[in-house]
C-alpha cells in the first residue's frame, strides 16, 4: 500500500535555527499536506499543495510540492519554543476521495 | 459544537474487557474518520463514515474493532477483548465532504491503557 516516509525522525534544535523536514514516497501523490500536533492535541492543517511544484509559505512556514510528486519538505524559519511537536505529512489514501495517509512524523524539539 | 469532541479523553482498562469510544463531529460535517497513533509512531487508518454509512472498514485491525454513526453525527469505536498491543491514542477527524480540501478537524483523542 500506499507509505510516506519522513525523515528526520526527531530534531533538537537551538531556538533561533531553521528547520527541513522532508517526506518522500514510492508512489505518486496529487496532494501533500502537512499537519502540526501539539502535544495532546490532534494534529492541524499547517499548509496544504495541490500542484507539482508549487510553493507555498504560511508565516514562518513553506513547503514545497516536489516536481516529481513523489516528494515534499517543509521548512521553518526562525524556531521558537511554541513550534515544540510532531510534524506529519500526508495524502490522499490512494489518491481517491479524502481519507489520508500520513508519515511517521518528525518530532522536534526546540532548547530556548 | 465548535470542534470535534472526543470522550474519554483518557481510559485505562484490563485487558480482555469491552471499551467504548465516543466521537460528536462538528455539527454538518457529514465525513468521519477514525485514527490510531500508537507511541511515537504515525496516524493509522481505521475507518471512515460518509453520513452513517462506512465505505471503508480497510484500516480496521481486527475484528475486536467496530464501529458505528448514527444520525449522522456521534460516532462510537468499539473494542472488544482488549488487548495491551490496544494501547493507543485514538484519533477522530472530520470534514465537510468527499469534495472538501482535505480540511480535516481532528479531535484531542482517547488515550487508551491496555493494563
């Protein structure tokens, strides 16, 4: 079936640095989206990308729609503390309807 | 309501006994989705209602797990026989349709202890 694979797994960053995150995938997705959960909250719709290529900021927040769409990375600049969480990507379960597949999450951790 | 509800928010329960979790959709969202986030690991489908029916029970992991909607809105996830590999965090979600923008709202979830 269908799997997204992030990478890194978890991140200890510096508050200040910026951050990359990426998702890839072995079959080809028509939509990435890429959700923030809080700790014990469900995750939210950060930024969603519906073309090849596109790119797409919100605030301190871009994502990129990898030309190939097999992939996508996200990037944060400037962390602070509030960005403490488990980053997800997802998309379209096989590309039909709106159910959703998502990674494994990256995990990050921002030292004040 | 404002966002989607969930409850409980946490239940520890021995295993071999019945559990049941409870969903209330935000009013007029006709699509529902139920997820499972065991420890440190990704969200896991479960299973999906449009309206009170359920086109898709693939994600179910066994048949300890059921599911209903009625009236189109509360959802209950049902798991018989609980077992400790049971212990999660179960996330439900929902949205307006099958047209929508993937505009998932999820809830804050049911942390589950399988003791």
């Amino acid at each position: 079936g269908q799997q997204l694979n992030q990478s890194p797994q978890s991140m200890f960053i510096q508050e200040g640095e910026d951050v990359s995150m990426n998702c890839t995938s072995s079959s080809i997705f028509n939509t990435w989206l890429w959700y923030k959960q809080d700790p014990g909250e469900g995750p939210v719709l950060l930024i969603a990308l519906y073309k090849a290529g596109e790119l797409t900021s919100n605030g301190r927040l871009t994502a990129q729609f990898g030309i190939t769409r097999k992939d996508s990375f996200l990037n944060i600049s400037a962390s602070i503390p509030s960005d403490v969480g488990i980053y997800f990507c997802a998309g379209p379960h096989n590309n039909a309807g709106n159910m959703l597949t998502f990674g494994g999450g990256t995990r990050l951790m921002v030292k004040p | 309501g404002a966002g989607v509800s969930q409850s409980p928010s946490n239940k520890v329960t021995e295993k071999g006994k019945d559990v049941e979790l409870r969903c209330d959709p935000i009013s007029g969202h006709t699509a529902l989705y139920w997820y499972r986030q065991s420890l440190g690991q990704g969200l896991e489908f479960l299973i999906y209602f449009q309206g009170n029916s359920a086109p898709d029970k693939s994600g179910l992991p066994s048949d300890r797990f059921s599911a209903e909607r009625t009236g189109g809105s509360v959802s209950t996830l049902t798991i018989q026989r609980t077992q400790q590999e049971d212990s999660a965090v179960y996330l439900c979600a929902s949205s307006l349709d099958r047209s929508s923008d993937y505009g998932y709202t999820f809830g804050s979830g049911t942390r589950l202890t399988v003791v």
